[in-house]
C-alpha cells in the first residue's frame, strides 16, 4: 500500500472511527484501525474501519493511491499520532509488517496486525428511512439521559426505536425517568412500522457525531441478524441492537394531572444546583408550591440545610414534592426551551416535565417523566 | 485496632506531650475528625484486676489447640508478639509472657461505657469495632467553647480516670488521616495533623498508609514504580487508573491529596448483612450457583427487612475449588431490601466473574452500606401496581406464622438433579448477620 491523504481529512477520520473502539479490547485486533485503499486504481478512496462485534465505524477519506492494499494498526496510536501531526499532505506505505507514516519532516514506523484476523465488517443494514442529522443528534441526546447505567437490566440501557408511518418515537427508562421525543421524519417506501431497543450509549455516541455534521442522516435496520446501520455523507456506523423486552411504558404515562407550575428553566435550574450542594449524594430536593411561590430546599440539620425561594406560576394546591436532584436537572436541562410546565397529582405519582413555548403553549414531541422521592412519615 | 505506623522522627512536632501548654499544640482548626482506639484492649482490661501483671509481658488468647492471639500488651509486642498471631507462634517468641484467657463481658461492658463517654461530647460517633471509634466534633466546638484536640485530652483523661485503661487519639480533618494519626500515637498519646500541613505529613508515608491499599494494591503501585504517597499524589491518574483500575485509582488520587469523602456515619452499627452457602460437592453448574444465591439473597433481604435497614451496594463472595477466594461488588441506583433484586446484581457479577468451567466452592451474597430504611425512598415507574417488596413482605409474614420453608421462589422448591441435594452440614454457614462485618 502507498497513498497520500489530506491531514485533516485522516486525523478526523481515524479520530472518529477510534472513538468506537473498545478501551480493553478483548482481543487485539479488535483495537485496530483497518486502512483500506482498494485496488491499484490511482485517485480514490481510502476506508478508515474500526469494529468490536458490537459497533462498527467506517469513514471514507479522498486519497491519491498509487498502490492498493490494507493494513491493521493499533487505532489509539494512530489517533494520538494523526492528531499531532503537522498541516501537510501525509504519506502511508506499508513495507513488510510495518506501515510508515511520512508528513513534513515527521516520519513514524508503526508495526502492524494480521489483517486475516480481523473480523469481516458488518454489511449497512438495510434502509428504512432519513432525518436531519441535528434533529436527531439533539433528540437522540434528549432520551439518552434517561437510560439506565445498570448492565443487570439490559432492556432498560437502550433507547426504544419505533417507526410508525411519518412518526419515529425514541424513548428510554431506568425506573425513575422516562424521557421520550416524538418527531417526524421521512421513512423509506415500503416501511410502515418496527420497534427495536438500540444500546443508549452507541446510538448517542453515533448521533451526536453524525449531528455534528449537520447533514442527512440515513438510518437502516435489520431485525433479523439484530442491528442497526446510520451513515452520513461519507460515514456509516453500525451497532448491535438489545434482545430486550423494553418494559410496556405508555400506559404508565399519566393522563391528568392536580398541579401545574410554569417553571423558568434557567433559573430554576441554578437554584437547584445552589441547594443541592447540601444533599448528599442520592437524597432529594423538596419543591414547596404554593400560590406564586416555589421554596427549593435540601439538607436537614445533620449535613447543613439550604433553601431559595422564587417566584413561579402555581395551579393547584400547596403541595411538598422531592426530587432527586440529579434526575430533576437531567430533565430540565434536556429541554429545548427555556420554559417549561411540570405537573402532578399527588407527591407519590410520577411528574410530567414538558417543554413550553413562546406563548406558554406545550411543545409537542418531548416529555421528561419523572418519579419523585417519597419522604419518610 | 490500628495499625502502627512510627512517627517519622522530623514530624513528632504533631505529636502532643502529656502535660502541655495547649497554647503550643499543633493547629486543630478544621479538625472535626477524632479517630480514638484503645491500647491493647483485652490485655489493658486484664491487668485491671491484675495490677501486679504491669511491666510484663501479658498474651490474652483462647486455648485451643489453633488458638490466635487477641491481644497483646506493649512489653509483650517488644518480642514480636502481635494480635492474630497462632499463640504457637508467639509461645515461641515470648515463652516467658503471662497468658491469659479471655473475659468478654467486662470488654463488652467496657466497651459501651467508653462508648457512652464519646456520645457526651458528640452525637456523631460511628463506632468501628468494639475498641475503635471515629468521633465527628466539628459540630460540638461552639456548644463545649473547645476544640478538638482538647477534647481528644479529655477523653483521654476520663479513660484513664473512669477505666483504667488508655487510649491514642488521632486529630485531622478526615477520617484516614485521624486514623493513621491515632496509629503513631500509639500507645497512650495524641497526634493531631493540622489541616494545612496534612499533604506534608502523608507524603513521606509508604502507600499502605492509604486507606483501601492492602498488599495486593500495594504490589500493582510498586510495579508502577509507585513506592510512598507522594509517588502516589504526583501520578497522573491516568496512569493511577492503569495500575490498580478506574475506581481504585481515583480514590487512591484523592486520598494521596488528603481528600476522604467519607463522613463519620451515626446509626446502624450493622454495616452489612450477608449470608454463605458451601456446596457439598464443588459446583459447576451455573444455574445452580445463580438458583444458591437466590435462596441467600431471599434470606439476606427477609433479615435487612426485619431489622429495617436497606443497602446499596451488593457483593458476591466465590470460593473455588482451588480455594481462591474473590468478592465482587456492585453499586444500585437506589438502596434495596428486596430479593429480587439483590439477586438480580448477585447473579449479574457471578455471570460476569466466573468462567463457565470453574467449579465453585462457596458462594456467599451480602448487602453493604446499610441504612434505615424509614429514610425518604425513590420511588419507580410503576410502582403502584404491585411490587415485589409488597409480594416479599407478604411471605415474611408467611414465613413468620407457618415456618421457613412455607413460601419460597418456585426455582427453589423442586429438586435440580445432583446438587440439590443437601445435608444438614450444607446448612449455609450463617444467618444472615451472623457473619455480618458490623460489630
């Protein structure tokens, strides 16, 4: 192999791809970085492919290839080593078990691995429909917060998938939220329904690098070998989907509600973050409504107490409810506004976080739900 | 009971003299942490009621024929003689020593009087073992217009005066370091490490000073070249977390800076709860281990749930045939008093820690982190309609009119081939909280 790619071009290609790449690689070519040139057909295309058996990347960089070829290398080094290099063209030749690095005056000498061991990269699954990449980006973020980090619970670390017509629904759970995000998009012909349970952290992973880019993003799926594809212009990802049932959630989303408050959501959110300095980790935050007035507090007399008082929009009747900080912040934060409406029924009952607009009305397509704390006595 | 640890000659100034002017004590602002162990305990209670034992070399320990040595006084310790020590063992290194059975009530009534002591300067003692506590004064300071070394003096009077006994006291701002303070005062005195001077005084000190570095973390820094804590604190932590792990290393980052995240925890002196089971025949049969740890776990929870308490961090002990023994753990989003879901973190780190192969000996699940379980609870996603704690409750009540074996799990009434079958010598090793570590 011997070609020659633009430094950004491959820095940020090989950055991408390593980023999937397990931290403790189970074998090690799995920590590898496949460059592959083709054939010997002048000016082409490069592949830059990383792949563990659970998530696949690929990227393709313009290259002058003046020989074909493929060869393996340790995918961390070469981020490390693209990152520092300097803005001139870079050469790769491969000479025996070794790849060379040329750009500038910086010339590195990397040993290779056996490419005949590296697992055969996943073929795109088949195409089911296309979004814009910063929507999705920011709606696939917008769920992911909710998923849960408890591996003994599988069905509950994914984001559910479910295309329906027009409508594609992402929602996830860890027990004690619930986010969800509703939005249209444009499926391909033919496709009507489906519903699978996509790993949260490699869907989010994939999403926001895809978002990043800002353009269309292709999504593809197929249920029977359980995996789902996403490309951008020049790159696909693909990963492994969970043999999970997701728990049966729409009939736990409340219908009606006693209270509602129109929160600030900057301000509400500083507070919180003021007065939960105090609880420790794991205990909660009380939300005191009253007519025009929320008191945040947290603490007791042991660990020192907090309290700050605002002024908010309060139907309903004088009511104590506790929060998990934490989970409280995760949802306001997602929000897409700056306002926001939570209502209840009862201190016990799961809370609704939605997004309002400019006029006070809900924003369709987002809903945080929300269990509270229940307090002893 | 601490582990000594010399002073190191340049840092006596931390040491306070008996009889001084406290005018000339080390700086104790922002010291809330008192870490108070009595010296050599069963022996010190002994030689009450043997006056004439004093200056000689005193061994409290069993008679068996594997007896260990529980205690040991300081001309005993001169000879080698340490606490744990096969008393063959220590029979050879100091024949000529007084030995001496042991009383166990008057130390359990020594015990909580001292106790009772540290509770009239404090609320907040969390009591370590039945010679050891940690004491948090930052709160007392104003209402005993004191501070806290001069309480670490007036509890070592009245210990003195009201027992006869003596104690060391550590001073500093958290609780490893008071620790390791109470450790070079040792015996009868008092080291106080002033706030500002606490990364000074732990950088010299070798890494088992730290808190959570035994000799196996010990020997993964050394290969890292690791030697004292500040080779420790002046790691990068990426480098920290290469050696000893992600969790480890972080915590071990912290420390080396003085940083203790722990508070002095009141309350339940049960920290944990767990129970054991030996197969009598070594099992490789996951199913069979994963069908053992719901029994312990069933028994785990109706135990935390009888006392009121409830934990967040779940482990697994496994013994294999080799007699390797490992305990993995795991932390749950919410503290829990039900099987169900103890189980379900149990068998999820038996799954991950076991190669299918490997026959396992013992298996063991506990519950750590206790607390009462009236505290304020997370509630979840459909908790209103019917939750497993309910459907536990409701056998706990079973089993308390009708006998254990009236309700169990459906996977454990049938009999499963070869392992189920079970004598009376395969009885786990213990209720639960019989090998609870709280004392």
């Amino acid at each position: 192999m011997k070609i020659r790619v633009e430094r950004d071009n491959l820095a940020d290609a090989v950055a991408w791809v390593a980023k999937s790449l397990p931290t403790r690689p189970s074998v090690p070519v799995l920590g590898g970085v496949l460059l592959d040139a083709g054939g010997d057909d002048g000016d082409g295309a490069l592949t830059v492919s990383g792949f563990d058996y659970e998530v696949s990347a690929t990227v393709s960089v313009s290259a002058t290839i003046a020989e074909g070829g493929k060869v393996l290398v340790s995918g961390r080094l070469l981020a490390d080593i693209t990152k520092a290099l300097p803005d001139q063209p870079v050469d790769i030749t491969v000479d025996g078990a070794r790849v060379g690095i040329t750009c500038g005056n910086a010339r590195f000498s990397l040993p290779t691995m056996p490419v005949e061991d590296y697992p055969q990269l996943p073929a795109q699954p088949q195409f089911v429909g296309e979004l814009d990449g910063h929507a999705f980006g920011e709606a696939v973020a917008q769920v992911a917060v909710a998923s849960g980090k408890d591996d003994t619970l599988p069905m509950l670390t994914g984001i559910r998938l479910e295309i329906s017509g027009e409508t594609l629904t992402m929602v996830a759970t860890d027990r004690f939220r619930l986010a969800l995000k509703e939005f249209t998009w444009k499926p391909a012909d033919g496709v009507t329904g489906a519903a699978v349970l996509v790993p949260a952290k490699n869907l989010a992973d994939a999403a926001r690098s895809l978002g990043a880019a800002g353009s269309t993003v292709r999504l593809g799926l197929s249920s029977g070998e359980g995996m789902l594809g996403l490309s951008g212009p020049d790159r696909h990802t693909t990963t492994r989907l969970l043999d999970a049932e997701f728990p049966p959630y729409r009939k736990l989303l409340p219908s009606q509600y006693t209270s509602r408050a129109v929160l600030d959501v900057p301000a509400v959110t500083e507070a919180i973050r003021r007065v939960s300095l105090v609880a420790e980790r794991g205990t909660q935050v009380r939300l005191e409504f009253t007519e025009g007035s929320l008191r945040l507090a947290a603490g007791g007399d042991d660990e020192g107490s907090a309290e700050e008082e605002l002024p908010v929009t309060y139907e309903g009747e004088p009511v104590v409810i506790a929060f998990n900080p934490n989970y409280l912040l995760d949802g306001l934060t997602a929000l897409p506004t700056d306002q926001a409406e939570l209502t209840f029924t009862t201190p016990n009952r799961p809370a609704l976080i939605k997004p309002l607009d400019d006029e006070g009305k809900v924003a369709a397509g987002y809903l945080y739900l929300l269990m509270p704390v229940r307090l002893p006595g | 009971m601490g582990r000594n640890t010399d002073l190191p000659a340049d840092r006596a100034r931390f040491r306070v003299a008996a009889g001084t002017d406290p005018a000339d004590w080390p700086d104790d602002t922002g010291c809330g942490v008192l870490h108070i162990d009595m010296d050599a305990f069963f022996a010190a209670v002994e030689l009450r009621s043997r006056p004439e034992l004093a200056g000689r070399p005193v061994i409290v320990a069993g008679s068996g024929a594997r007896s260990v040595v529980l205690s040991a006084n300081y001309p005993a310790r001169k000879f080698g003689v340490r606490s744990a020590m096969p008393v063959a063992q220590a029979r050879r290194l100091c024949p000529h020593a007084v030995y001496l059975p042991p009383s166990r009530e008057a130390y359990r009534e020594i015990s909580r009087a001292v106790m009772a002591l540290f509770h009239e300067f404090t609320p907040l003692v969390e009591q370590v073992s039945v010679d050891e506590a940690f004491l948090d004064v930052s709160g007392a300071l104003r209402r005993l217009r004191t501070t806290p070394a001069r309480i670490g003096a007036q509890i070592r009077a009245r210990v003195a005066a009201d027992h006869g006994i003596t104690c060391s006291v550590g001073v500093a701002p958290v609780k490893f370091v008071a620790k390791l303070a109470s450790g070079m005062a040792k015996p009868d005195g008092m080291v106080v490490v002033p706030a500002a001077e606490v990364v000074s005084f732990l950088r010299p000190l070798p890494v088992t000073a730290l808190w959570g570095v035994g000799d196996k973390t010990a020997r993964a820094l050394e290969r890292a070249g690791l030697h004292t804590v500040a080779d420790v604190a002046d790691a990068p932590v990426a480098r920290l977390k290469k050696a000893v792990g992600s969790a480890l290393g972080e915590h071990l980052h912290e420390l080396a800076h003085g940083r203790d995240p722990r508070r002095v925890e009141v309350g339940s002196p049960d920290k944990s709860l767990g129970a054991e089971h030996t197969f009598d025949v070594d099992q490789d049969d996951v199913e069979v281990v994963v069908r053992e740890l719901l029994r312990l776990a069933e028994r785990v929870a109706a135990g935390m749930r009888a006392k009121g308490l409830k934990g967040r961090t779940v482990s697994i002990k496994l013994r294999f045939a080799d007699f390797t023994t490992i305990t993995r753990a795991r932390t749950l989003p919410a503290p829990t008093d039900v099987a169900r879901e103890i189980h379900a973190a149990a068998s999820g780190l038996l799954r991950d820690n076991v190669p299918a192969s490997d026959a396992v000996r013992l298996v063991g699940v506990r519950v750590e982190g206790l607390t009462e379980s009236a505290v304020a609870e997370q509630l979840r996603l459909g908790d209103d309609g019917v939750r497993w704690r309910d459907v536990e409750v409701a056998a706990d009540a079973a089993r308390g009119k009708f006998g254990e074996t009236a309700v169990r799990p459906a996977s454990l009434l049938a009999p499963h081939g070869r392992s189920r079958a079970r004598s009376p010598g395969g009885k786990a090793a213990g209720r639960p909280g019989d090998s609870g570590a709280g004392t």
